[in-house]
C-alpha cells in the first residue's frame, strides 16, 4: 500500500474553490479541552510551518469559538493522556484570501482521524493510550469506518508494534514526517482531531503518584469486545474447544528476567498438572501470542508492559504479576487495575520478592536502564539501603528505576503459596454462564396509607409493584430497600424487605408528613434508582 492520497478521486478545483468560499468549519464535543474531540471539514496543516491551518470566510464555522480560552491551555489533548502538555492540539487562523498567496493545497480525500500516539515502544502505552482509544473514538463517529485514515502526529517514527495500528483501519497510517512528501499545505475535507478517553483505566503518575484513574469508565464487554476486533484481524483461528489446559510464563528476555525461569516452570507445571510453556516478545509474533494467550488458564510474568497482554485472556483466567525487590505491588497497578475491572472475570494475583538475597542489582547501567552510578554516594547508599521505593511521580525516579530493572530470583514455595491462596483447585476458563449484571428499573405504583391509633401511635402502610423489567428476567435474589424521612429532617430509617409491601410502626408519629424513597435490589449489590418520592401524612 502506498501512501497515495488520491483513491478517492476529487475534483481539485470544486475542492479548492469550496475551501476559499467557505474556509474551515469546526465542531466539537465536549466541554474542556480534555474531553473534547473536533469534527472538521477542511481542516490544513501546513508542513513547512509543522502547524494545523483553520481559514476564516463567511461560511467558517468554530464551535466552540473560545476565543483567547483556545491557549488556555489548548483546544484539546490530541494523545488520551489526560493534560500532558506535550499532547496539546491546536490550529492558527488565516481568512481564507491567504490562500492565494500560499503553497497550493493538497487535499486528503479520506477521513481522517488526527491523534497522537504516546508512547509506541511500550506495548502497555500501545494498548491502553492508543489502539483501544483509537478504535472507541472510531466507533464513536460513523463516518470514521475502516476506510478513514489514521494520522500520527506525535512525531515518532512507526515504532515497534506499527503492524497494531495498522489493523484499525484498511488505509495506512501516516506520520508526521511522511506528511512532507504529500505537499507543503494538506487540507484534511472531512477529519476528526482527538481521542476518547472513555476506555483508559490508567494514570501514570505526572501530576500525583500511578494509579487506577478517578473515575473508571470501561468494563470488560467493550474491552473484549476490542480483542475480539484484534484477533480475527490478526487472523488468529481460536480453537475454541482445544482441550489441553496450559499456564504461559511471559518472560522478558533483556532486563527485569526471572532468573530460575526453568525451575519456576516445571513447579507450575507439577503444582497445577498443566503443561506449562514460556512466550516473550522477542521470540513469538503477536499473533503468536495472542493465539496462545487467548486460551491460557494462566498468565505468569514479571511487572512490565507485556502483561497487557492480559486483555486476550479468555474469562475464568488467572493473571500472576511478579514484582522485584523494594517494588510494593499495591503502588504500581495498571494489570491489577485490568485484571480486575468489572466483566473482565479475571482472577489478579501479586507476588513480590522480599528476599534481598534473591534479586540482582544493576547499579552501573545508563540511568534509564535503572543505573544510579551518577547520583551522589549518599543517594546511592540510602537507594540501596531501602527495603521499599516511596511513592514518586512519573518517570525519571532514578530509586523506581533501580528497582524496576532488578532480576529475581522467584522463590518458588512462596510464589505457590500466594497462587494457592486464591487459586483452590485446577485455574483455568470457566465456562461460565453469561453474569451480565442488569439493574432493576424503579418500582411502579407505590402509595402508602397512614392510620392513627390514639395521639401517640401510627402506622404507615407502603405499597409498590414490582420494576417493569423483572418480568423478562430470571433474577436470582429480589429485594426492596425502603427509607422512611421525617419531612424536614436529614436522617431516615433504611428497611430491606423481601415483599411488596410493609406496614412501618416503629418511630411513626400521628400527624406528621414521612417521605418514603423505595427502590429495587437484584442480587445484594445491584442497587436499582429510587422509585419518584412518596408523601405520606399521618
Ligand atoms: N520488553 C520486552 N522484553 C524485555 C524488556 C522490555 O519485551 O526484556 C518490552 C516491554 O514489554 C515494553 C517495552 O519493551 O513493551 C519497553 O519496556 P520497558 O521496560 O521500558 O517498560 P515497562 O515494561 O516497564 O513498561
């Protein structure tokens, strides 16, 4: 495939004539430049000038038109990292009459979506910034289909995992660079600039210490959902009733190794009676691995990016993280955070080695492979002296690095112990019946009638039916939870109750006004919305 433009044949001078007539037009989504994604028609980019072009006329149209607010500090994140401040999107603004006067314009017939790539050497980074953005935002637009184009802008080269992005759509993606060679203004006719950030369950650290995100959106349908896209794209023939049961060590073969890997397999192998294999990265294609992973009863790796691969996992599975020495599990969590998202139905375990015996230190390697041989002797004696890294922001920590790139020695009775601990008998895919979890609707018809006994006593009599679609649901466990408020006060009486109906006569007062909130509950923890209150007067 070449980088030729022109599949769609356009007609240049209705184009160009349409592009000074009418100039840009924008509209976007969202309300800050972190959640905003922006539909353009005629959207240029000027190579020479390495700057997004929007042209003014009288039909040009920007939604939202925020003015100065645009550099306040950018129209929007064109990585799905949230407010990095090397991802920032923005356009300068020419009338439309500058035209004449500048390069003539190529013109990008596909529709394009116009993103960043953050991190395309780290397959975590590749999965979780990238592709699953990449394609949510594509399913988000329906004009972008798999003939739209894909445009990098970050500036890398392909990087090592190029052949992923390809499968998102049927039209090579281009990079900045390769923009050159196609002429010195482009004019995108119709593109998208943006990613959703609606899948990403992550945060690296820049501005407070890694962890899961705030407020985590995805769960385990959309993410395999996005495997199942992958998989038949990379060609990978499932065979679904492949009988043998297997345990995968994803091991990494340059730094952070296990250093008894063949030990550490025949145990796994003699503990669960499962054939136990290795994978890595340098060793297997993807789709390889993803074939093998896709039926594994359980994932064994080293803390590191390829335990993403934890995404193709088949539901029941077991996913195993190790962590080297002074590397407190709870601290570093994207896997966890996968592993255990609503729906994925993966069982997460963290090992760590607390043996200092055990671990192999690389004091004199560069800084970024973990060296700490520049830092002065104090730092280096306390960095050694510690038995855990503190809490640090992203990304040059030279302590977490030291750590992150030390070899283990796994110690193999205590790695089983911890397995043993959540895994009873054989790990492995369950064939599970489908857990999706449905919520109740409100309940319908609810009245309550007040009766007084004397000044001193009442009862309140409450009612409802049950919610509309419990009746095309076979619902394991129903209950109702029913607050009882005294009107005027901020406290309530909370019941749950098994039947559709109760008479309260504890704490009921004659002639007073009782708000009454009911609501369903399925199965303990599937908490429906409350029913419109009801007033009731004694
Ligand atoms: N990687 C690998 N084998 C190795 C070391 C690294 O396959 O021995 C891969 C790793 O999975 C990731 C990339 O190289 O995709 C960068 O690794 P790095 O250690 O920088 O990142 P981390 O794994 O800690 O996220």
């Amino acid at each position: 495939q070449s980088q030729e433009l022109s599949q769609v044949q356009i007609d240049y001078h209705a184009a160009l004539q349409a592009l000074v007539e009418d100039g840009t037009r924008m509209v976007c989504t969202g309300r800050m430049h972190t959640d905003r994604i922006c539909r353009f028609e005629s959207l240029c980019y000027s190579t020479e000038a390495e700057e997004f072009v929007y042209f003014h006329s009288n039909s040009s149209v920007m939604l939202p038109n925020l003015g100065s607010r645009r550099f306040q500090p950018a129209l929007l994140d064109l990585s799905s990292v949230e407010d990095h401040n090397t991802q920032y999107f923005n356009f300068v603004e020419l009338p439309a009459a500058a035209l004449k006067f500048m390069p003539k314009p190529v013109f990008v017939p596909d529709v394009a979506l116009i993103v960043n790539r953050f991190n395309p050497d780290n397959l975590m980074h590749v999965f979780h910034d990238d592709l699953l953005p990449i394609y949510y935002t594509m399913q988000q637009f329906s004009d972008l289909d798999l003939e739209a184009r894909l445009f990098f802008m970050e500036g890398w080269s392909e990087g090592a995992h190029f052949d992923l992005y390809k499968l998102l759509s049927n039209k090579q993606p281009l990079l900045r660079e390769q923009l050159k060679t196609l002429g010195r203004l482009l004019c995108f006719t119709k593109s998208y600039v943006g990613l959703s950030k609606i899948t990403t369950w992550y945060q690296y650290g820049f501005v407070q210490p890694q962890g899961p995100k705030a407020n985590i959106l995805v769960s385990g349908n959309e993410i395999r959902q996005f495997t199942k896209f992958m998989t038949q794209k990379l060609n990978v023939s499932l065979e679904e009733s492949s009988s043998e049961e297997y345990i995968i060590v994803f091991s990494r073969t340059i730094n952070r190794l296990i250093l008894n890997e063949a030990e550490l397999i025949l145990a796994l192998a003699q503990e669960f009676q499962m054939k136990t294999i290795t994978v890595s990265l340098e060793e297997h294609s993807f789709s390889d691995i993803v074939r093998l992973i896709s039926n594994a009863s359980m994932l064994v790796s080293m803390h590191g990016a390829q335990l993403v691969m934890s995404l193709f996992l088949p539901r029941g599975a077991t996913v195993v993280e190790l962590f080297p020495y002074a590397i407190n599990p709870e601290h570093y969590t994207p896997y966890k955070t996968l592993a255990t998202l609503p729906g994925m139905d993966l069982q997460y375990i963290a090992w760590q080695n607390t043996d200092k015996e055990d671990t192999i230190t690389y004091p004199d390697r560069p800084w970024d492979q973990g060296g700490i041989a520049h830092l002065d002797k104090a730092e280096q004696e306390r960095i050694i002296k510690s038995t855990e890294v503190p809490r640090h922001l992203c990304c040059r920590n030279p302590e977490w690095l030291f750590r992150a790139y030390q070899d283990t020695k796994v110690n193999i009775p205590s790695l089983i112990h911890v397995i043993r601990q959540t895994v009873k008998s054989k790990p492995g895919p369950k064939k599970q019946k489908w857990s999706g979890s449905l919520y109740p609707g409100k309940v319908r018809d609810a009245k309550c009638q007040a009766s007084v006994q004397g000044t001193s006593e009442a009862k309140l009599a409450v009612s409802w039916q049950i919610p509309w679609n419990l009746k095309y649901l076979k619902v394991r466990e129903v209950k109702y939870e029913v607050w009882i408020q005294e009107q005027g006060e901020n406290t309530y009486m909370p019941y749950i109750l098994s039947h559709q109906n109760h008479t309260f006569s504890e704490n009921i007062k004659p002639f007073t006004i009782y708000l009454v909130w009911i609501r369903c509950i399925f199965n303990k923890n599937l908490l429906g919305p409350f029913a419109d209150v009801l007033l009731c007067s004694t």
